[in-house]
C-alpha cells in the first residue's frame, strides 16, 4: 500500500512539473518543432515545384523580440504531417506566451518578402533576397525598376490625394514612382509585393557590395504628386 502511495505520488510530482514548465522551456520546445518541419519539407522533391504550396509562420525564441515570419514550401505528400507539427508548434508558442509578461512585439514584425519556390541543394525553399548571389541580386533588382516604373501603363489622375510617389534606388540616384492608393486591392497588393522585393533586394546587393552601401542609404525626401491633363506627375 505505501509502494502504491509512492508511485502516485511520484506520478503527480511529474505530472505537476510537466505543466508547470517555464515559459523558456515552452519556446524551446516549439523551436524544436520548427526544426522537425524545416526537417519534413526536406523531404519533398524538386520534381514539380508549381504543385507546392508557401505557407507561413512566426518564428523566433523569446516571446517575440526578433521574431521572424518563417516561409515552408508544402506539398501534398507532407501535407497532412506538417500540419500536425505546425498545429504542435503553435499550441507551445501559445502555451508560452500564455504565462510571459514580457510584452511582445509581433504586431512590429513584417515578414520579409520572398520569390517563390527554388530548389537548393536538392530541396525545395522558399526564395528570399539572402538565396541570391551578386549576379542574381543585381538582375533581379533591375528587373524589379523597371517593372514598377512602369507598373500604370495609362494611369488617370482625377484627384491627386489617391497617388503617392516612392522612392526607388536606380543607378545609385534616387527615383520615384507613382503608386495609386484606389480601390482596386489586387493591384495595390501586386505593386507592394514588388516594391517590398525591390527593397529588400537593395539591401541584399548592399550586403554583397560594399560600393553599393552609400547608394542603399541614400536619403529620400517627400514627393508630392500633382494632376495634369489627367496624368499623374510627381513634382520635382
């Protein structure tokens, strides 16, 4: 009977101990199950890269300073298994920030634009500027320029508050270009997604430049945008 008391007893204590668990603890442990996912979408084969699909999640140890949003390319043979350890990793994350009365500072957190799907090292990954080298970052960036000077084929200014002119690094001068803040959501949501690849490739080509550093932290200035004969015009 004393035998019996004392294993209950020792049952309890752990029991007690398990969810009783620092919030330290609680983030290492989800780190762990990032790991596990980086590890599962190893798995997946370049075969066929159009049928993989992005998703994200937050990332980062200590309640959320420097946190990170983590991008996962998905395919349906892991499906069902990233799923189960995404589901893990958030329900630790909570558990953590559930019982941390450090504040947190996701909602400062953007997460870093990506370009697609690759393959590297025989795994698929979510592209992000820091995959590419000088000659890649470079194209890329022009590209980048021209595509966003020339973003509004035929754009038609009826009220000058609706446009914006921001700043572009174009062979080392400051440039700006037009940004039409309408209704038309999927055509504010394209042109930001290039103009946040845009930045973030200037920074990378800084990183791998060190010519190029004085032409990242160039300073620029504001812009207003004015309408003449219908057109847009941003003023000098």
């Amino acid at each position: 009977m004393k035998l019996i008391r004392l294993f209950s007893l020792i049952v309890l204590c752990v029991a007690c101990k398990k969810d009783n668990q620092s919030y330290e603890e609680l983030y290492k442990k989800a780190d762990a199950k990032l790991v596990e996912i980086e590890k599962l979408v190893k798995t997946s084969s370049c075969n066929d890269l159009s049928s993989l699909q992005i998703d994200s999640v937050i990332g980062g140890y200590n309640g959320g300073y420097n946190s990170v949003y983590k991008y996962f390319p998905v395919s349906n043979e892991i499906k069902n298994a990233y799923n189960k350890l995404k589901s893990e990793y958030i329900s630790l994350l909570e558990a953590a920030r559930k019982i941390d009365e450090r504040p947190i500072f996701d909602m400062l957190v953007e997460s870093e634009p990506h370009f697609g799907i690759g393959c590297i090292d025989g795994s698929p990954k979510v592209l992000l500027a820091s995959d590419f080298n000088f000659e890649q970052t470079r194209e890329k960036l022009n590209t980048s320029i021209r595509v966003l000077e020339t973003f509004y084929a035929n754009p038609i200014c009826d009220k000058p508050s609706n446009w914006y002119a921001l700043p572009i690094t174009k062979d080392c001068k400051l440039k700006y270009v037009l940004f039409q803040n309408d209704s038309n959501s999927e055509s504010r949501k394209d042109f930001n997604a290039i103009y946040r690849q845009h930045k973030a490739l200037s920074r990378r080509l800084a990183k791998l430049d060190p010519n190029y550093v004085k032409c990242e932290n160039l300073l620029a200035s504001h812009k207003n945008v004015r309408c003449e004969n219908n057109k847009p015009v941003i003023e000098e």
